[in-house]
C-alpha cells in the first residue's frame, strides 16, 4: 500500500498560471522585475523566487508578449522595465477565456460526477 501524500494544489495551479499571472500583473501597468515580484506576492503568488520569474520574462519576452525597455531616470542603477506588447494583451484575454473554460470543465465534470451516482 502506498502512503498518502498531501498535495499543495494552490502551489500546482499558481505554477500553471504564472504566465498568465504576470501578463495580468503588466497589464497597464509597466514594471521592472523586482516591482512585479512584489505585485505577484501580494496576490497570492507568494512562494515566487526571481530565478523562477526573470526567465519567464526573458521567454515572454522571445515570445513577443512583454517589451523590455532600460529606465535610466530612476536614481541608482538602471532597471530593466516590462509592459505588455499588443501580442501580449491578447495572450492575456486568451489566457483569461482558458482560464475560465478550464474552470468550467471542472465544475461539469464534478456535477457529472455527482448526477452519475
């Protein structure tokens, strides 16, 4: 027999919508990485380390959805800014309308679940 193992469903679904998550953090709202870190933090995605989200961004980034841009004007060193490109604000509708019908499938298949019995 194998022993029970808990599973940290909130972590396993913030990690699939992490993408979506950041986009919908940029989203009129441009920031440099640090600033989205904190952003991302106080809505949940709290277990968020900046080796996990700079490289997100880098591939948001190769994909066309995020456009980086140097802030200079900041006192200190320069910060590297993110805000979503036109391609990025439709990937976060579509990410949103997936979102939406992942949620629906469930709630069907626990109703299917619960009218079967």
């Amino acid at each position: 027999m194998y022993p029970v193992q808990t599973t940290d469903w909130r972590a396993e679904l913030a990690r699939g919508a992490l993408a979506h998550a950041a986009l919908a953090a940029l989203e009129g709202r441009p920031s440099h990485g640090y600033d989205l870190l904190a952003v991302l933090h106080a809505h949940g995605f709290d277990r968020l380390k900046g080796g996990t989200l700079y490289p997100l961004l880098h591939r948001l980034e190769e994909r066309g959805l995020v456009l980086p841009a140097w802030d200079t004007a900041a006192p200190g060193a320069a910060r590297k800014v993110y805000s979503l490109t036109p391609a990025g604000i439709a990937a976060l509708a579509e990410a949103e309308a997936a979102w939406a019908q992942v949620g629906a499938s469930l709630a069907a298949l626990r109703n299917h679940e619960r009218s079967a019995s």
